[in-house]
C-alpha cells in the first residue's frame, strides 16, 4: 500500500522519493567491469548505451544525433525546433546564447527564442536535417508534440525517421482539443510502422494506459533540471525514484496482461551525475534521457546552455536558458572518459558500467534488482 501522509484535515498526499533519496546496496559478488553489458533494444534497433537524448535544440543537431548514434546511443531531433524552421540555426543559436550572457533583462532571450520558433516549420529544412542523420547509417529518430503528431508523421517517415517519439510536458492515452479531432495514441501507432516512444508520464496509471496504446517506450518524468520551471509554472512535479518504480510496475503488469509484451521505461528527469544513471536503472528504467548533462560536451549546439523545449512556448515557458561551465570534453569522453572529475559528471556510463560491476551484476535486466537503501530523514 502506498504510503498515505495527511496534509491537513481531510486531504493526503502520497509520500514519494527523489533519486537523491534511495542508495544503491552492494550485494556479496563483484565482477569485473570489462565482463558489464550496457546494451539494450528497443523493438528491431539494438543500442549499446541506454542512452536517449533529451529533443532539445541546445544540445542536439543533426551533428551531435549522429556523433551519439556512432557511440552507440540514441540521438532525438526536435521535428517542430529551429532545424526545422531556419537555414542558418548556428547563427541563431548563437544569437540566443550571445542574448543570455550580454542582456541584462533576464527574459530577453526567451523572447528571443519564441520569435525564433514563430517561424513556420519548413519541411524541405526538416527533411535535409534528417536525411543527414540517415545518410550516417545511425538510426533515425524525431520528437513531436502530441499537438502536431498526426500533421507531421508521415513527412517525418517519408524523410527515412525509425523511431517516434511523442513528448510533450505530460501525455496522455488521448489529446483532447476542443478545435480539432483529438490524438488518439492507440489508433495514431496502430496505423505506423516504426516503433512509438510516448511521455512523459509521472505514475502508474499513466504509464499503463501509455503501454496499452501500443507505445515501444514510455518516458517517464518531465525532464527535470535546472533549466526546468514546470513545477514553478505549473505545480506538477514528480519525485523520480517513484515514479521510475511505478512505471516498471506498470511494466511488469502489462507484460502479464498481454502475455510478454515489454515496453521499455526510459528516465527524463534529475539525472545530473553518473551515480543518477545507475540510480535510475536500479529504480526500473531501462534507458536515461540525457540532455542537461550533455551540455558538458565541446560539441554542444548552444555552446554549454540549455533549455527544454518549452522555452519556446509562445505563451507559457517553462524553461529557463542556463547557462553551465563545460569541461571542454568531446561526446566520447564525456560518455566514455576517462575523466579526472570526481562528482560524474564525465565519463557517465563508465560510472554504470562500474556501478553494475561493483554490485555483481553483468546487464541491464539483472541490474534493476539490485538492492535499494532509503536515506535517513
């Protein structure tokens, strides 16, 4: 049963725990870190790190997609970001970035960056972008909001995407719009041919009726880091080692519901340091995704900044454009090392990879067992 804490006369809350809360047990075995598997596979596409990137203009371009994909991870790009509306987005990532570090009025660049996204996505821009990635031999894939799935789903998969992926702050099994016909999940995958990540979602009952839609992958959390405002703005936040567990307990339900249907928890949210990563798979997640701890990285876009997404909203932010001291590494050391930091914020899934071998555990799958301690209060 859910721990339920009174808040006050005639209303609970339940009790829920952050990353920071849990620590990882070590168990009687050890093993050698050369002996550790890091991959996984989503549907057909096998990976060698369970690594997505966060779809955010700020640290992934169709260079860093495909740089990450030869390392072995996932690399998103945002289908409805500057890629996708401007020829000249170097240009204009420096333009934001130069805006945040020389203007005194703190939302300048905001404003800045919602004049760059009122531009209309051009799908000739799009489908060059894209078809960049594909002509690298890495896999495909593209982020759309569930406002635009349907309108730019099929120019997305006709410019060669393999994999979906439909995020918006939250979302759910199905989009309610008052001015158009809503976005059935269920009806809108059962229709494509490629695998469907959807998210982000925070509890359990969200993530299965996200599993029941036909979704390859559920994203569990709101992206979560210092650039993020979506609890200011909007109060919804949600504690991860939580809400990762809850996921894969709607994971372990659904496979029995259907008889060994697997859908794959990916983590968005709080993961700032190697040890984060391992927390979030020992919580249940079977791959992260990263896009504030990919700023440390020499070939970040934004040059070290990084917002969401939903700092372009035209009306309603909830992002802030933060600006983080790289270290000057390459993607390869930043994933791989070797590192000389001492906190993990290089060489990250080096740090799994050691975690998993000092716990005893040689894959993903085995490692989501491992031993979970509550810090004291």
């Amino acid at each position: 049963m859910r721990d339920q804490v009174e808040i006050g006369m005639g209303r609970t809350a339940m009790r829920g725990y952050d990353l920071d809360d849990v620590e990882i047990v070590p168990s009687r075995r050890t093993r050698s870190s050369k002996d550790v598997s890091l991959s996984w596979q989503i549907d057909a596409y096998r990976f060698d790190i369970p690594l997505v990137t966060h779809p955010t203009d700020a640290v992934v371009s169709p260079a860093t997609a495909i740089r990450i994909g030869e390392l072995g991870g996932l690399g998103v790009l945002n289908a409805e970001g500057l890629w996708a509306r401007h020829e000249n987005v170097e240009e204009k990532l420096f333009e934001v970035v130069r805006t945040a570090e020389e203007s005194s009025d703190p939302e300048a660049a905001i404003r800045l960056l919602q004049q760059l996204h009122a531009a209309p996505i051009r799908l000739d821009l799009l489908g060059t972008a894209l078809k960049q990635i594909k002509d690298s031999g890495v896999t495909v894939a593209a982020r759309v909001s569930p406002q635009h799935a349907e309108e730019l789903t099929p120019d997305l998969l006709a410019a060669g995407v393999e994999m979906l992926v439909v995020q918006g702050t939250i979302v759910s099994a199905e989009h309610v719009a008052r001015d158009g016909e809503p976005l059935n999940l269920k009806r809108f995958i059962a229709e494509l041919d490629v695998p469907v990540i959807a998210g982000g979602v925070g509890d359990y009952r969200t993530a299965m009726h996200l599993m029941r839609t036909g979704a390859a992958g559920v994203i569990v959390g709101f992206g979560q880091s210092r650039a993020a405002t979506t609890t200011q703005v909007l109060g919804i936040g949600v504690p991860m080692a939580t809400a990762i567990a809850d996921a894969a307990a709607a994971r372990r339900d659904y496979l029995d519901e259907t008889g060994g249907r697997y859908v794959h928890v990916i983590a968005d949210g709080g993961l700032s340091y190697s040890g984060d990563i391992a927390k979030a798979i020992a919580c249940g997640a079977d791959a992260v995704m990263l896009g504030e701890a990919l700023t440390e990285s020499a070939e970040s876009p934004a040059q070290g900044y990084y917002w969401t997404s939903a700092a372009a909203h035209p009306s309603l932010p909830r992002s802030e454009i933060v600006g983080f001291a790289g270290s000057g590494a390459d993607l390869d050391q930043l994933l791989f090392g070797p590192s000389s930091d001492p906190y993990g914020t290089l060489n990250l899934f080096g740090g799994l990879r050691r975690a998993m071998a000092k716990t005893g555990y040689r894959d993903l799958k085995e490692f989501q067992k491992v031993g979970l301690m509550l810090r004291s209060s």
